[in-house]
C-alpha cells in the first residue's frame, strides 16, 4: 500500500474479501471500522472495486487430439462475477511434462539496470504469509512486482497446473514499476497438482494465444515464475 496507515494496515487480500462479503459480521465491522479512519485502505478498497476479484469456476471443455501424440487446445472464454474482463482457460488433453519443472525461469531476472522480481503472498483462513512454498485447496493469492521505478510495463498472469492453462487477472493499465507493487485483483488455487505462477512482461500487451505446451522451452526473457507445491486438504 502507498502511503502511510494511521493503525495497523489491511492486507490487500483482507480488503478483498470484505469487498467479496466473504468476512464473518463481527470481522468486516472491524474492517467499516478501520477504514472509517483509514484514507490510505479506503483507497485500496476503491482499487479493487475498480479492478475486480477472483478467478471463478469455468467449465472446462476437452477436445479429442488430432492424432496420437498431439496436443489439443480448448479455448473458453467467460465473464466472471465481479471481474473486469473476460478470463481465457486452455485445457490441455495430456498435460505437463514433469520434466518442464527443470526449466522454469527464475523468481528474479536482471532488468534495465534493476531487477524484476514476482512475490507471492497467501491468505489461509486469515493467516497471512509471504513467500508462501506451498498451498492448500481455498488459498487466496496476491502477487506483488519489483522493478526498476519510472519503468512502466505490460504484463499477464499465467497459472499452469495440472493439464491446465489460465490467466487469472485482468492485466487492465500498464503496471508502474517499484518496490514490490501489487497487481490488481488476486485469485484462488486449489486441486492437488503443483502450480507454476509466471509473470510475463513485454513492450507490447502478451499475446496470450502464444501460450501452449511449449511455452516453458521457450519462455519469454523477461519472465519471472514460483512454483508451489499442493498440500493435502484437511
């Protein structure tokens, strides 16, 4: 958050849910409460009223491959509740690779005289941690951005796990860069497979039509991924 909080800061992912009615009575009072005194979180809630919120269900639609050892895609495209835009899903017919998880692009790359650099920070149950390693099914997750400040960026949010392919974030306005700015909106992981987060930037919007099996061989340079390992549900 910019600026400075006159108690102790709302996480962006707690303003989130008050924002989604997803905070007991007795929570998002304390929430009305804080933000009554509180420019700099009023502020906060107003951008994510502005930019939208979580990755809802989509259906998923599977296509038969064209011959043994080809790669179908599904293209689904639909408006999510309280989402800004549309959200693309690709559904792959034999999924990932295990071995593509050696090649993944690192957390933090060198760039135009800087660094750029993708951060997670996970909410469980209200539980709030950075730099999480793993995740559970319901884990709600914001990712902030380092890079050098007066750059300016395009960016897209990409999810793989499992057979899947998803673009959870309506990447909206050029990104402003500086010490670890957060990207609108957040979203939610669940399954039992690993996932791979990847911010990609470009000087240009990314083309989300280029993003198919191969991507990782041959990945974007000004890319930056996590990886979170899928723990059991309780």
């Amino acid at each position: 958050m910019n600026g400075e909080c006159k108690s102790q800061a709302l996480s962006w992912l707690r303003l989130e849910m008050y924002h989604l009615q997803e905070l007991s009575g007795a929570e998002a009072g304390r929430v009305e409460n804080h933000l009554e005194d509180c420019e700099v979180c009023r502020s906060c809630l107003e951008q994510i009223k502005q930019a939208g919120a979580e990755l809802k269900p989509l259906p998923r639609i599977q296509l038969e491959p064209q011959r043994p050892g080809w790669f179908s895609l599904a293209w689904i495209t639909a408006t999510a509740s309280l989402a800004a835009a549309a959200i693309l899903l690709i559904v792959l017919k034999f999924g990932w690779p295990d071995q593509l998880a050696g090649k993944l692009p690192p957390q933090k790359i060198a760039y135009k005289g800087g660094e750029l650099t993708i951060s997670l920070v996970r909410d469980r149950m209200g539980v709030i941690k950075h730099e999480p390693e793993a995740f559970m099914t319901g884990d709600r997750f914001k990712v902030l951005v380092t890079c050098p400040p007066g750059e300016e960026l395009y960016w897209d949010l990409v999810v793989l796990q499992g057979d899947e392919i998803f673009f959870p974030l309506n990447p909206g306005a050029v990104l402003s860069c500086g010490n670890r700015v957060g990207l609108p909106g957040a979203f939610k992981l669940s399954g039992q497979a690993e996932a791979i987060i990847c911010l990609v930037t470009s000087p240009q919007v990314p083309d989300r039509t280029s993003i198919s099996r191969d991507w990782l061989e041959s990945v974007p340079a000004d890319t930056v991924c996590r990886q979170l390992r899928s723990l059991p549900d309780r």
